[in-house]
C-alpha cells in the first residue's frame, strides 16, 4: 500500500557519547512546578499538578537558531529538564517510575506569552501560545544508565551572559517520579515520549538575537539564538 503523501520523517534527539538517536513521541509540559514560579505566576502551595502538550514537531534537537515566532510580541524562555520515557506503562507508581526513564536532557519551553494570556483571560485553550513551530528547543539525551536519575542538582539559564533563571532540581513541587505516576493514571505513557519537568523562577522575555545558555547539572547544556522572523 503507497502513502498519498510522502511519510514524514520522526524527530529524533540524539544520544550522548553514541550515534543512537531517541525518536520523539508526544511532549508533555508540567506547568508551575517550582516553588518560585508558581509564585511568580499567581499560584500557591502544592496545588494538583497540570500539564499540557506540544507537538513532536516542535522540539529542536541541539538547539541551534530558533527563528522568533510569528503573531507574539512577547516570547519568552522557561529552562527545564526534560525527561525521555523508554517503556510502556499505565497506572506507574512513584516508586517504579524510574524503570521508564530512558534518560534526561536540557529543554527550553518557549512560550508566546502574549497569545498564552489572550487565551486564559478568555478561557479559551491556549495551545498557540504554547505549541508552535521551534517552540521545544532541546539537548541530546543523557541516559540513565550513565548519570542515574537526578533528583537534585543546579538548573540555570543565562541569557546574552546574564543569568536569568537559577534554581535547584530538588525545588520541584512535583518530582519527576509523581509526575509520571500522575500522567499514567490519564496517558498511557509511549517510548518515545518526553516530559518537560517544569522552570524554575525568573522567566522572561527575548528578542532577535538574544543567546540563551541553558544547563542541568550533570545532564548537559542547551545554546539557543533567536534570530528573526521566517
């Protein structure tokens, strides 16, 4: 049987130390999980974790130039650690959630906060602010079979040298274990999915060519231009 249309290829992030690469699934975003910028962003205390997706076609592997998005005038960055899910899994307690981490990575959730804030005040869905073309930045995969699976650790961005965003993994309201226990009640969770696991404090807004500079401690680093428009 012939495709109508040629069959598109999957993106894929690489995997360090290897020429292996990790086909990307589904992205799932957690939102306000540092104890800071839920505060930042209106919230308070440990509140029930929400997440929401972007499409596969978003993620950048390695970073590189991110072209500013159109219909926004105000872009802006949100440093994570992102998780890869490598086994199929549904109901996943806490406890055994690391048995379905393929390994970590450095992303960026960039966000047209603008068109992100239109669809709150309106209560409407407010996926164009989140899911658009270049809008997950990411690094190559850690595996965690090499670093294990961090729980604590600095997660920093500088931005044009400046740091911006600096917190600590262990600062999560939700850890990367009850977030996958949490998805696998309402998912079932796919090889090939990832998780970004929420941004510390600090975010803000960038412009044409900004350079962003973003790390995990002992996961890797991320280096983003902005460059203009398509």
């Amino acid at each position: 049987m012939a495709h109508v249309i040629p069959l598109w290829q999957p993106v894929a992030l690489p995997v360090q130390g290897s020429g292996d690469t990790f086909p990307v699934r589904r992205v799932f975003c957690v939102g306000r999980n540092y104890v800071e910028h839920q505060k930042e962003m209106g919230g308070d205390g440990r509140e029930q974790p929400f997440f929401f997706l972007k499409s596969a076609h978003a993620v950048v592997p390695l970073g590189g130039n991110m072209h500013y998005p159109p219909k926004t005038a105000n872009l802006h960055y949100e440093t994570e650690m992102v998780v890869a899910i490598a086994r199929q899994g549904r109901r996943i307690a806490a406890a055994e959630a690391n048995r379905y981490v393929f390994g970590y990575a450095v992303g960026l959730d960039m966000t047209r906060r603008d068109l992100q804030q239109i669809g709150k005040d309106k209560g409407r869905p407010w996926d164009f602010g989140k899911d658009f073309d270049e809008a997950a930045p990411c690094s190559a995969l850690a595996p965690a079979a090499k670093i294990g699976h961090p729980a604590k650790g600095a997660i920093w961005l500088r931005v044009n040298g400046k740091e911006r965003q600096k917190a600590d993994l262990a600062d999560m309201i939700w850890s990367v274990p009850e977030q996958v226990e949490y998805l696998s009640q309402y998912y079932t969770l796919e090889p090939g999915d990832l998780i970004f696991s929420g941004t510390p404090a600090g975010v803000g807004p960038v412009n044409p060519g900004d350079e962003l500079h973003a790390g995990v401690d002992g996961v890797g680093e991320l280096k983003v231009k902005i460059v203009p428009p398509l």
